[in-house]
C-alpha cells in the first residue's frame, strides 16, 4: 500500500514556484492519488503513466495515460511526450514531483534521434528472452531512451526534481529502477558490452551504435527518496504469518536465480522442514526477490507460476505443506494471474491428467497446468510493485 508511504515522504515538505508532477510505473496511479490528496490544488499540472488496467479512475485534473508494459507501446510515448512538453520550459523556481515505481522503464519511453520504438520493442523482446535480469536488461534500454539514465532529469533544468520512488530493483538501486531517468547513471559502454557478448545478443548497425553513447554521469538537480522494497514486503509478511499462527524466517530478499531453480530450492527447504528436526511447525519460510525465465518454449506463464511449479515436484506427497510465489504489482508475466500455490497433491494431480511438470516447464505453459490444478492466483492489479515474494507454509 503505497499511500502512507508517499504521505510521509510528502510530509512538511515545502515546494515553491510551479510544481508538476509526473508519476510512472504500474503504482502510478496510487502514488499520484496519495500526492493529489497531500498537496491538491498546489499541483499545477500533471500526468500519470501506467499499465494497462492499473488506473482507477479519474484524479482531479491530471492527465491519466495507460499504455504497453513489458514492451512499450504507442501509448508510452504519447504519455511521454504529454510529461515532456510539459517539463520542457520550466524555470529555476518550478519544481517537478516525480512519482516513480516498477515498471517505469517500459511505461516512460521516448526513443532517441535514430531509434524507433519499433527497435526499442525488439531489443526489449530479447533481453526478457534471454533471461537477463533487471539490471542488465536497463543498462542496455537506457541507452536507446532520450529519457532514461538521468536523460529526464537534464530535460528538466533548471526546475528541480523531488523524486518520490517505490523500489522494485534487487539492493535500490536508484540508476535501475525505472532504468534511473532522474538518477545519474553508474552504468558503462564496458558494461553493455558484456551483456551483449553474456547473451550473444545481436542487433542492427544502427542500434549497436547507440549502445556506445555515454549517459549523464552527474545531476545537480535532484533529490530522491525511496519509500518502499521487497525487503520491507518480506518482513510485513513475516509479521502476517507470525499473526496467523505461524514461526516466520526470511531467508533472503533479494533472490535472483532461474525461477524454476528457486522453486526447486523453496521445495528443497520444504524437505528439510518435514523431515529433519529443527525447524519449529507450524512455520513460513519465505523469500524476496526477482527471479528470471529463459524462454525456451512457447508455452503461457510468467516467472512465479514457473517457481510454484517447480516447487511442486519436491514437495509432492508431503501433506501440511504449501509454497506459493506471487508477484507483489498483481499481475505475473504476460497473463492475468499474480502467481502460483502448489501443495503436497500438485503433481500427482497433473499426472492424473497426463500433464508431466518437466515437460511444462521446458515449453513454458505453467500457466495452463496450474489452471488445471486450481493453482492460479489471482489478486488484479494491486496498486504496488515491489518485486516478488514466495512463501512455504508447513503446519
């Protein structure tokens, strides 16, 4: 719930000259609603970027702008353009609220003189393809992007910029999240260079060629403040098991491997909880973090239907032994489900219906055989994103 976070960031804070606000990420909206209540008719202009499905409703005199997410579409740029032509001539008076959260870097584009967005959308395809994480995948797109890796930020001078940010990037890190457009940027033509050659990543002449052009290394011009992260979610989940009956443990927040491999390794906790002494029952065990899916299949899903599944078959004919794994922003991969809850029974439900795990997770279908299992999540969009979260429940 990203409104009391917003709140305190905004409180006793004081803004001079005009102020225009800019929100982007799937809590875009959220964030703008909690700033449009905090500062109302101190806001002289201002517009809301999200994902598709994830406004609700009108907010006073904002512009409101959904638009494509993972890939970015016609309608981030036209978004774009309106945060843009409305930032372009501000002056050393004027400040800008900039509302930031995960999903910004598809849902803030506007592609650079000698990029199409036809270009963004293909190199986008492959980084998510290849199963680069989060920070590689930005170190390549910023570079394509007129607003990306502190771009925004030099948009706006003189007018200062107040950054308001919900974490969705494993350690914070400021230049990532969102792909940093108000954030000096730490990345390297060294380092785009070794995602490139980590992946064998091939793309036209042209875009090559941006790849090579070097960001804004130093802003003077910003302030930020990170409200929220997974580590936060990891431990008011803790505090919801621990009141439900449950003995916590958070083993990690910041999990980043193959999601089917997390899933195995949750499973593999599972064992050990049910079969050796030293874990107290009931417990939660749980984890945060953002795992990745190498796409090898053409089957549906998204990367925590794939860790739930995997999870599945370790913990197959344990009863009293639950793993789920949603994704905090409500929605998991390209499909309407937030995640995957697998129990002692999954796999051998599949089975009954001629459905082998190994076989779904190499053509990427979890979705399809947790749908068969009664194994969806689904919460709709929930306003936040602060990564992903799984939990094993053992009782």
């Amino acid at each position: 719930m990203p409104k009391s976070a917003v709140l305190a960031a905004l409180s006793g804070r004081q803004f001079n000259g005009g102020l225009y606000l800019v929100a982007i990420g799937k809590a875009a909206w959220s964030m703008a609603a909690a700033a449009q209540e905090a500062l109302g008719s101190r806001i002289t202009d201002g517009v809301v970027i999200t994902k598709y499905g994830h406004a609700k409703g009108e907010l006073g005199g904002l512009k409101i702008v959904e638009a494509g997410h993972p890939i970015p579409d016609y309608n981030t740029v036209r978004g774009t353009k309106i945060a843009l032509d409305m930032t372009g001539d501000l002056g050393a008076d004027d400040e800008v609220l900039f509302l930031v959260s995960g999903g910004g870097s598809a849902l803030f584009e506007m592609p650079e003189d000698g990029v199409s967005l036809t270009d963004i959308e293909k190199v986008t395809a492959s980084l998510l393809g290849c199963g680069a994480d989060i920070v590689e995948v930005n170190t390549i797109r910023k570079r394509l992007s007129a607003v990306k890796g502190g771009k925004f930020a030099g948009h706006c001078k003189p007018a200062r910029i107040y950054s308001i940010v919900l974490s969705d990037v494993i350690g914070d890190r400021l230049d990532t999240i969102a792909s940093g457009p108000a954030y000096p940027d730490a990345s390297t033509i060294e380092d785009v260079m070794n995602v490139v050659q980590k992946y064998s990543l091939g793309f036209d002449p042209h875009v090559m060629e941006k790849l090579i052009d070097e960001t804004p290394k130093i802003l003077d011009n910003i302030e930020t403040v990170i409200t929220g992260s997974v580590s936060v979610l990891c431990e008011v989940a803790a505090a919801t098991a621990r009141e439900l009956g449950y003995e916590p443990a958070v083993l990690c927040s910041a999990l980043g491997c193959e999601a089917r491999e997390g899933g195995r390794f949750l499973g593999a906790i599972a064992r050990e909880v049910n079969d050796r002494e030293g874990f107290k029952k009931p417990c939660a065990v749980i984890v945060g973090g953002e795992t990745v899916v190498t796409l090898k299949g053409n089957g549906k899903g998204g990367r925590n239907q794939e860790f739930a599944l995997a999870a599945a078959e370790l913990i197959s004919g344990y009863d009293d032994t639950v793993i789920f794994s949603v994704g905090s922003d409500g929605t998991d991969g390209p499909t309407d489900a937030a995640g995957g809850i697998v129990d002692g029974a999954t796999r051998d439900l599949l089975l009954e219906k001629g459905v082998r795990i190994s076989q779904v997770l190499d053509d990427n279908d979890s979705y399809h055989a947790l749908k068969m299992a009664d194994g969806l999540i689904f919460t709709g969009p929930t306003g936040t994103n602060v990564n992903d979260f799984a939990v094993l429940l053992c009782r």
